[in-house]
C-alpha cells in the first residue's frame, strides 16, 4: 500500500511553457507569482491540514514552481516516482487549462489505475467537459473541498463508489457523467485552518522545500494570507469569485461563510510566530458587519507586524483609526476600477468619487503605511480614451494626497479571461461583452496563442482586443511616468519599466506581422523571437516590486518552525493511530 495517500499538484498555466514563445502581458504583474502563475490556492493548504488531521498523509507539489526555478527540471519524471492513493489537480483559476489537463494527461500515462481528482472554481463550473475526458476521474465541486475530498479519499481507499459523497461528480462505470449535489455548503470556516503549518511540517518530512513554496519569489517575500471568508457580498460583473456565482454555480444560497473573529485574530498571529512577512487579510472586514470587525480589531489589536487590509467599498473615518490603532504597521486596498463613477457602477460597483476620495482622505490621516489603489482596463462601458482619463485621475490623486509617498496607484487589463460563472459571461449582452471561447477545450487551446491579445476571451461593446492591449500599454507608460515624477519609483527603475513596455509593443506588433505568414513559416519565426518573448514577459506594466512591503532581514523563524514540525509530527503520529 503506498504510504501517501494523496499528492496535490499545481500546473503551470501552460505547461510547456519552457518551449512557447508567448507574450504574456501584463496578466500577472499586480499579483505576486510570474505569468506562469505558479502559487497554488489556499485551499491546497487547508485540504491537505485537515487531510492530515484525520490521519491521511499528503503531499504539496508545486511542478510549476520546481519548471520556473530549474530548466532542467523533468516534471514528467517526478510525475512518474510518485505513487499515491489519488493524485489531485487544481483547476481553481481558468488560466490554469492547459497546464492542469496535461498534467492529467501525464499523471494517467504513468499510473493508469491510480485515481485523479479535480476542483477548484473553474473544475466546478467545467465538471461535465472534465469528466468527458479520459484521464480525470472525479470533481470535488463547490467552495468549500476539504470534508468532500476526506470523504472521497476513504471510499478510493476502501474501494467503494462515492454515491454518499456530497459534492462530488464522476464517471460513472458506464461512462457516464453523475454528479452529486453540492451540499456541503458550511456556514463557517471555522472547521479549517490555515496557518502554514503544513507546509513546514511538509518541507521538513519530504526535504523539498521548491515543490512548497507559494510562488517565485516567496522565499525573499514571504507573503501570507489569512483568509476571512468564502464567498462575497459583491457583485463586480467579471468576478469568478463575486455573489452572484457563489450561488449560481457554487450552492451558497445562504451568503458568505466566515471565519470567527477570534480565530482570524488567531491566524494573524500564529502565522506570524513562524514567518516574517505581510499578512494580506482576505475579503472586506466589514462584509460581515460592523460588529464583526469590531470584533477582529479587538482581538488582533497590538499586533505590530505588516498587514494588508481591503476595502470594497468606501470607509468612515472612525472605522479607519479602529484599524489603525490594532493595527499600527497596516497597509490598506482599495480597487477603485475606473476614474469614472458611470463605468464603476456598470461594473457593479456603486460608490462615487466624493465618498472613495473622502476614504483616501480619511486612510492617509489615520496614518496606514501605505495606501494601494487599483484600476481595470476592460469594463463595461470603458472606452480607450476612458482608460487614459483614468490614468490622468491617478496624477490628481497623487497631486492631492502622494506627498509624503504612501500613496501607489496602479492600473492593469482584465487578462487573459472574464471568469466563467460571472454574471458578464454568463449574461454578456446585458453587460456588453463578446465571447470568443466557452468551453474549456477553447479556453485550454486559446492559453497557445503567441500573443495575450489572442488569449483574450472577450472584448467589448466599447473596446475591440486590439484597443484593450493598446491601452494597456500606452497607460502602463503614462502611469510610470506620473510615479517617477512623484517619487514612487526611481529614474533607473521608471526607465527600464519604458523600456519594457516599448520592447513588449514592438514584439505585439511583431506577432501581428507573424500571425498574418502561412502557417508553415509562423512557428520557426516565433522561435526566434522567444529570447526577447522571455524578457518582456516580467513585470511590463509596471515593477512587480513595487507592490512590496519591506521585510526584515530574517524572514522565517526556523527554531519556531522546528518546533511546529515536532509537535505536529506527533499530533499526526496520534491521528494516523486513531485511524488505524
């Protein structure tokens, strides 16, 4: 019998992207992983805690991680040495076709009896294609995978069907589709943890620290996240993650699960003994109401280390000194969309700019370290000219309130998909949208293109892909410029973010050139461009350093961490008995 029972695989977003000559864009250049987008979900985590917690071993492989890190690395081969009960794969972001479904592919060539287990968002949505397909074998769908998946683990295990498994869909021995329903739906998340100590018990079981890791760059900027909340309050129109499709597609019909305030509290500083970097809190405090984080900031309040804090819509000014005075070290976002009231609402967003402006206002004198402050290219109603008058909004906030430098703006496309289940793909003539792939097979073969402008699966009734791309760059160069003149960046930094943006126009216009050949000349002409492809794909609108917070020198507490592992080698040592 093997003795892991289940390995967690993160694919890169193409999995051969070693090979391709693509031109990414900016899709990735305000989220911490690269355009591979090699961090794995949270849930990762969570499954794999509570997995372990009911005495089940589990492994975190992050293939796309080890690929970036090492040329030489042969996932293929790693794929093949491992043997477990089940393999599971996320498909949680859409972006994740094409890789998540070749490595499907490779983990059924080498271990054809071995089962191989979806979920995710986008596996939810997508259940019925997946499971027409030979190498998936299960979907755990909905928000909330981790008693699901335990539940399917023991009938894999026992070797029984899951026709008692909410949640879960599969192949049946006939070959076709049954799906259970999506009822596990739980009104808390306080039967999950996440506080990283799996991934250190992890690293220090299998003595692989790359296969763990988040992301790229985590090991010099160890981000973490405390999660508040599955689910939203919002409706923003293209979000895979918004109201309206946690209850059309995921079975949250009663709103949002949250985490206790207490034990959010909890995780912000048990996270903390072990690691030190920001903590980003996931979802608006105040989605729960005003009690709630009331709550939260009392029972957090003192913590002094670096904490990222979000707003969805505008804040009073006593509301923000509450978070200032728990929190004294915090940063606050906020995603403002556009400049311009009439397409924020389009959006679904409903605040105007007296109220956001007036939070601006109000952050800033509560004294919060820093204030990040976000805007989308590729909304309803949203014209190119719209676009740069957004950029222009940016120099007026940073005229009236980026003197002392807490303030950053920063503006990126809706790229590479509008989310399947959100309300615009699902309803986009009500919001102006026009589709070029639907199915799962399109969006895994669009991730190929040569080109983010043909990645794209949408364009608008006010916007063609070309003016989406076009104004991307042209305000990614006008926003970089306003941040040198006020500071935000140095000249060095500001002028070879230009250049970036200039060589990744000219290689979009290249491309354009090549897509036009027979299509016997267009691959060995892209092949040559690969080099100068690979270049511009970091950081093209602006620097991805830039949405960092300083970090100390020493940024993980080893001899606390070795404790963790000790002690949680024990607690699983128990469970694995209790179990047996």
């Amino acid at each position: 019998m093997s003795s892991l029972d289940l390995v967690l695989l993160h694919a890169p977003s193409v999995y051969d992207f070693r090979r391709e000559s693509i031109l990414y864009g900016p899709v990735s250049d305000l989220v911490p992983s690269t355009p591979v987008f090699e961090m794995y979900p949270i849930g990762f985590t969570t499954m794999a805690e509570h997995l372990e917690r009911h005495g089940r071993r589990v492994r975190i492989v992050n293939l796309a991680l080890r690929m970036l890190r090492d040329p030489s690395f042969d996932a293929e081969a790693m794929i093949a040495r491992l043997h477990p009960a089940a393999f599971g794969i996320d498909l949680h972001w859409l972006p994740h076709a094409h890789g998540a479904l070749a490595v499907a592919e490779l983990v059924k060539r080498h271990h054809p009896e071995t089962p191989v287990i979806f979920g995710g968002f986008s596996s939810t949505y997508y259940y019925e294609e997946l499971l027409g397909l030979p190498y998936v074998d299960y979907v755990v769908r909905g928000d909330s995978a981790e008693e699901p998946l335990r539940l399917l683990l023991e009938c894999i295990l026992a070797g029984r069907g899951p026709e008692e498994v909410p949640n879960v869909a599969w192949r049946g021995a006939d070959g076709t589709v049954r799906a259970n329903p999506i009822s596990y739906v739980p009104e808390t998340i306080d039967h999950v943890a996440l506080d990283y100590r799996f991934v250190v018990r992890s690293v220090a079981t299998y003595r692989d620290l790359l296969s763990t890791v988040p992301f790229h760059n985590w090991l010099d900027y160890p981000i973490t996240a405390a999660l508040s909340v599955r689910g939203c309050t919002q409706n923003c129109a293209t979000c895979g993650g918004s109201a309206y499709t946690f209850r059309n597609t995921f079975g949250r019909l009663g709103g949002p699960a949250f985490r206790s305030p207490e034990r959010l509290a909890e995780d912000v500083r048990n996270v903390a003994r072990f690691i030190n970097g920001p903590i980003f809190i996931l979802g608006d405090l105040r989605q729960a109401g005003e009690d709630y984080a009331r709550r939260f900031l009392s029972a957090v309040h003192g913590y002094s280390g670096p904490v990222i804090v979000e707003l969805f819509r505008p804040a009073t000014a006593d509301y923000l000194r509450q978070v200032k005075e728990a929190l004294p070290n915090y940063t606050l976002e906020v995603s403002l969309e556009s400049h311009d009231p009439h397409v924020r609402r389009a959006f679904g967003k409903g605040y105007d700019n007296g109220a956001i402006e007036a939070t601006l206002q109000a952050a800033l004198d509560s004294g919060c370290k820093r204030l990040d402050v976000f805007f989308m290219i590729g909304l309803p109603e949203q014209t190119y000219d719209s676009v740069l008058a957004t950029v222009d909004y940016c120099g007026e906030l940073l005229e009236r309130y980026g003197g002392d430098g807490r303030l950053f703006p920063f503006i990126s496309p809706l790229a590479p998909f509008v989310d399947p289940g959100s309300a615009a793909f699902e309803e986009p003539e009500r919001y102006g949208y026009r589709f070029f792939y639907r199915s799962l097979a399109e969006h895994r073969a669009a991730l190929l293109q040569p080109s983010w402008k043909y990645v794209l699966n949408y364009e608008t009734r006010w916007m063609m892909r070309d003016e989406i791309v076009a104004s991307s760059y042209e305000a990614g160069l006008r926003l970089n410029r306003l941040k040198a003149r006020h500071g935000l960046v140095g000249a060095e930094q500001a002028a070879a973010t230009e250049a970036r943006i200039k060589a990744a126009v000219a290689l979009s216009e290249q491309i354009d050139q090549i897509m036009t050949m027979p299509e016997s000349e267009q691959q060995a002409r892209l092949r040559e461009l690969k080099p100068l492809v690979d270049q511009a794909n970091m950081s093209t609108v602006c620097d991805k350093r830039e949405l960092e917070l300083p970090v100390g020198l020493i940024k993980l507490n080893v001899p606390r961490a070795a404790w963790f592992f000790l002690s949680g080698e024990v607690r699983r040592w128990l469970a694995r008995r209790r179990v047996a």
